[in-house]
C-alpha cells in the first residue's frame, strides 16, 4: 500500500501516515540506524499505535481518516494550529517504526517472561508480574503533551490552599 501523507487539511480520504518513507529514512540514516524491513510497510504498522491514543480536543472533520488535524489542542499553554501536524506527532510515529522494525511491538501481545527453561522433560517457569516485550518510552515522551487527560505535564497546575 502506498504511503500517503497528511498535509494539515484532512480531506484526502486516503491519508495513512503522518510522515513520509523519506522522512523515516532519514531520520534513520542520521542516527546510523539501517531500516530492515520497508519503510511503508514500517510506516502503516507505526500508525496502528499512533492511532489508538485519545489525544486533547476534536478531529477538525468527522469525516477525516486520521486522528489529526485537531481543534482545541493546547500544548504549553499555546494553541495549536487547526491545520498543523505536530512535530512531535511526526517524530513519535517515526520513534514508532523505529521500533517496530527493531522488533520492539508496541501493539504486540504480551507474553509472560520466562524465569527457568529446563530442557529435558520440558519446563517453563513464568516471572511473576514480568512480561517478555519492552516498550520504547521515547514513544509516550513524543505524544506527552498532544494527549487528553492529564496526559502531558502541561496540561494541569497544583496550587496550595
């Protein structure tokens, strides 16, 4: 499937990324990093984490296939613009791939960690409250403070009575 990019307005029905294949393959290649499988493919798969969050205000279209441009979107205390792709949307869909590709799954299943293998006579003793994957944190920093509910430190104040 061919990458098509979301340029601010949300009216190409068949937006499906954020950024483009040469957007991740340079952000790869400086930082050294070589892309094992496509960058498309690679793109697509980031998207359905991308996609899963609720992030601060409303779609600007009920119509629009991606979860951004966005209304009511506050970071810092400045608005953001309602046809602006944020960068940090941009850079944690491309975190996303990276990670993918690393075999990092964000959306992967979790399977238990394994404590003890014995070979002969088959066992398999689970960790107690572990899980096998890992999760790239620098994924959730990027979208902080694009999500709803307290999701970035921006977004609420403590004050003393």
């Amino acid at each position: 499937m061919a990458i098509v990019v979301e340029d601010g307005t949300g009216s190409n029905s068949a937006a499906n990324s954020y950024v483009s294949e040469a957007d991740l393959t340079t952000y790869a290649t400086d930082r050294g990093i070589t892309l094992v499988k496509s960058a498309d493919q690679l793109l697509l798969l980031s998207m359905d984490t991308i996609e899963t969050r609720s992030y601060q205000g409303d779609k600007n279209s009920t119509t629009q296939p991606l979860s951004w441009p966005r209304t009511g979107v506050v970071v810092n205390g400045s608005s953001i613009d309602t046809d602006e792709i944020p960068s940090d949307l941009k850079t944690a869909q491309i975190v996303t791939a990276l990670s993918i590709d690393a075999g990092v799954n964000p959306m992967g299943k979790i399977d238990p960690a394994v404590k003890r293998k014995k070979v002969d006579v088959i066992e398999i003793e689970y960790k107690d409250n572990a899980a096998s994957r890992s999760f790239d944190p620098k994924i959730n920093a990027y979208l902080a403070s694009l999500l709803a509910y307290g999701g970035g430190m921006s977004n609420f104040s403590v004050t003393r009575a």
